[in-house]
C-alpha cells in the first residue's frame, strides 16, 4: 500500500485537495480532524491538554481559540502540546492505516500540516507539498474566522517556509490557479500514484 504525505504551509489549499483525493475514493487520514476528535468532550487529550496548560478547557473540551493564545508565537509551549497530542494522533493514523491495508487499498493519503517539520515523513513512499503564490496564501490565511496578521506570523515561524517543503517534495501541486486546473493536476497526480502503487 503506497503511503502519501500531502502537506503544505496555512492557506494554501491543503484541505481543498484532500477533498480531491477523498473525492476520488482515495482514503485520507486528516490529522487536523484526529485533533478536533482528541479535543471534543470525551477526547483522548482533553485532560493532559488542561492539565498543563490551564484555561485552556471549556465545557469539558479544549477550547482551541484559549489554547491558541496560551501557545501561538511560543515555541518551548508548542513543543510541551506536540508531546501530548503527536502521539496521541500518531495512534489513530496507525488504526487508520490498519483499516485501511485490511481492506486492500491500494493507496492512502495522510494529510498532516506539520508532516516535513516532525519525523513522520520517514515512514511514507511519497511526500505532495501544495503551494500558493505568498500573497494568495497570505489573503486566504486572513480570511480565515480569529486570524490576525499577528497570528498568522506567530504560525508561519513555527513551519518550514514553502520553498523548502516544495524542495522536499516528491510532487507539488499548485493551488494559485482555478479549481479546475488544480484538479486536473490532483487527476494527473493519481494516475501517475496508482501506476506506481501497482507496480511496487
């Protein structure tokens, strides 16, 4: 079973093209809604999280927009959450590709934001960077519901800038086009990755 990375830097249409593989009825781990899961009431996370970092939890869940401001723009608290939610995401990923081998899949993707940043590349066949124009990325990021410029610098510190992730891609797609030109290239993309799935 191929095992592909798909990352790419905030704004940049990393959901938007997992959609087109998922689309395509390629299975994708979203590492971001494993987060969202281990954060609801009942999560995995929800009481290490309040427990170091308090004010943090609201109504028994993590409220991320309180986590966010105990941690954006502070690398030794964004490492002390990482120690606790990364391994705890690395076990549903696991299940997930579990699932997945059983059923005979060919492929899977594993969509994850900060996949060139950990250790986690090691361990796929292939790694897909999207990629924006700066400006493009910089206006989606904004738009985006609580994000401020000086959040959203906060963020971009903590990622590997995007010429290094598409230095360190296998392929990149790029999103500073239409809809449809992108999905042409996640078309291209699949039938290029199934060859190769089929003839490993």
């Amino acid at each position: 079973m191929l095992k592909i990375g798909l990352t790419g830097s905030i704004g940049m249409g990393k959901t938007t093209v997992a959609k087109m593989f998922a689309a395509r009825g390629i299975p994708v781990f979203d590492a971001d809604a494993a987060v969202h899961t281990l954060y609801e009431r009942g999560g995995a996370a929800v009481d290490p999280v309040g427990e170091a970092f308090p004010g943090s939890l609201h109504d028994g869940a993590v409220d991320r927009a309180a986590l966010s401001r105990l941690v954006v723009g502070k690398p030794a608290e964004i490492k002390r959450l990482e120690a606790i939610v990364h391994p705890l995401v690395a076990g549903l990923r696991e299940a997930f590709l579990r699932a997945a081998e059983q059923r005979g899949e060919p492929m899977v993707v594993l969509e994850i934001q900060m996949l060139l940043e950990g250790s986690s590349a090691r361990n796929l066949d292939v790694i897909v960077v999207v990629s924006a124009p700066e400006a493009m990325q910089r206006d989606r990021a904004l738009a985006r519901p609580g994000m401020s410029a000086e959040k959203l610098a906060g963020i971009l510190s903590n990622q590997m800038p995007d010429a290094e992730k598409r230095a360190r891609a296998d392929y990149v797609i790029d999103t500073g086009v239409s809809l449809a030109e992108t999905e042409k290239q996640v078309e291209a993309l699949i039938a290029t990755l199934r060859h190769k799935a089929g003839n490993s």
